[in-house]
C-alpha cells in the first residue's frame, strides 16, 4: 500500500511542508512515484516517519535522529538512554518549579485577602517579582531559612503586613538620611542601620547570621530586584546599593565570631 503526501500529513498529523523538510534533509524521500510523478510513501517509509516522530517527540534534533539511523544499533541506545536522563533531570526541575510557583502565589496574595487599594495602603511603592522569587527559591531549594521565611510570610495577616512594612519604612527613611549625609558606609550609624535590617528579616522571615546577611548584601549589587525589595526605584539613589552592601559587610565582620541571634532577635 502507498500513500500520498497528503494522504500521510492526514493521519500522521503533520503538515505537508514538515515531510517535505524531512525530505529535503534526507530523513525520509518516498520511495516511490505515481505514474504521474507524485510522491508516494510505502510502508517502509510509514515505519521510518513513525521512528521520526517518535524521536522528535521525546525532543531529539534532526541532526542527532540522522546519526540514530546512520547506525541504529551503535547510536539509538545510547542517544536514548542520555535523552531519559535528561527528561528525568527536566521532571525534577518542573517540579521544583512547581512548588517554587505555589510558594511565591502564597506569599503574592501575603496569606490574606486584600484589595488593590489595601496592597497599595500597605506595601506602598514595594513590589514583589515573581521572577526573582522563582529564581530565589530555586538558588537556595536545600536552605532551611529559605522555607523557613516563605512559610513564614505566607502565614503573616495583613496587620503583621502593616506592622513590618511600617518598620521597613522608618528604616529606609535613616537609610537614605545616612547616605545623604554622607555617613560612612562602614561607620557606627550605617552598621547599626545595618544590624537593625537583620533583626528584622529574624523578627519577620528566618533567622539572619551575619553569613546569611552577607549573602543578601551580595544580592542587592548582583540583582536590581533584590535592591528593589528594600528601596523602590523611585528612592534609590546612585551608589547606594554599594553603599548599604558595604555597610552590611561592615556590620557582619563586626559580629564575625560573635553571638548567634537569640530568642529576642527573633
């Protein structure tokens, strides 16, 4: 039995110019010809497209289904046994991100129900990126403080919202009064800004060591977003995502060695 080309797009569920591509790459040219000279695919050739979409399905090139059919026995094998690793790894990271979207939804809708004008009431002109929570969660999957602070947020009521957005604010208002006044990032009045900004990720989301606050420090000159969580665009100024990273070192070098947080820090 012979088929024509559109006979083949028919129940094979591709399109006319995808066989002709095919053909054109030399994966599959019918084998035969109509007495008029139109192509015609025989069962063999049936078999060979069935193998095509097959190993297109499970995401192969082209290029890498020609070598599987230069050499079945020595190539297939292994180019299979490498694709299942890969989908298994692809699996892994899907559910990841699946977890890590459920998460970041929770902490979006801040474990209570708000209109738009009581976000804009309490969070102001601070915005949370759903892009940089996913990315964030999936930095730091294996860290205990980073579950620890999701659920945490995910459980606050809108007037614990209130009440740590307030205090964000009277901080971020000696920030920019410092930096404005030319205080030194690593002098007594931006260490102590900065030591009041890990007591309140304690108090608020997980416990911050200093080598945690280090790498949050870090974040702020790595990531736009990050800075943004704690000085919206608006605020910021230039130099002073340094200038807090700066003195945010400062401050953990001077409690390098020192005491962990306590009960009262948290």
């Amino acid at each position: 039995m012979s088929c024509s080309v559109g006979q083949v797009s028919g129940f094979a569920g591709v399109t006319v110019r995808t066989l002709h591509h095919y053909d054109k790459a030399g994966l599959l040219s019918p084998s035969e010809r109509s007495h008029a000279g139109y192509r015609l695919y025989s069962d063999a050739d049936l078999v060979r497209l069935q193998q095509i979409l097959f190993y297109r399905e499970l995401g192969f090139s082209l290029a890498e289904i020609a070598a599987i059919f230069e050499d079945p026995q020595a190539n297939a094998l292994h180019h299979l046994r490498a694709r299942q690793r890969q989908l298994s790894e692809e699996i892994a990271r899907l559910q990841r991100l699946a977890g890590v979207a459920e998460r970041a939804i929770e902490v979006q809708q801040t474990g209570v129900s708000m209109t738009p004008q009581e976000r804009f009431e309490v969070f102001g002109e601070i915005t949370f990126d759903l892009s940089y929570a996913t990315e964030a969660e999936l930095k730091w999957a294996h860290s205990q403080g980073q579950r620890e602070a999701m659920a945490r947020a995910a459980a606050h009521t809108q007037d614990d919202w209130r009440q740590l957005m307030g205090e964000a604010a009277a901080w971020r208002a000696e920030l920019l009064a410092a930096f404005d006044e030319g205080e030194p990032s690593d002098g007594e009045r931006a260490m102590d800004l900065a030591e009041e900004h890990r007591l309140h990720i304690s108090r608020w989301f997980t416990s911050c060591p200093p080598d945690m606050h280090r790498r949050i420090a870090d974040d702020f000159i790595a990531d736009p977003r990050a800075f943004a969580l704690v000085v919206p665009p608006s605020q910021q100024r230039p130099g002073l995502a340094a200038y807090t990273c700066n003195a945010l070192h400062a401050n953990a070098a001077r409690h390098a060695g020192g005491r962990t947080d306590s009960e009262e820090d948290r």
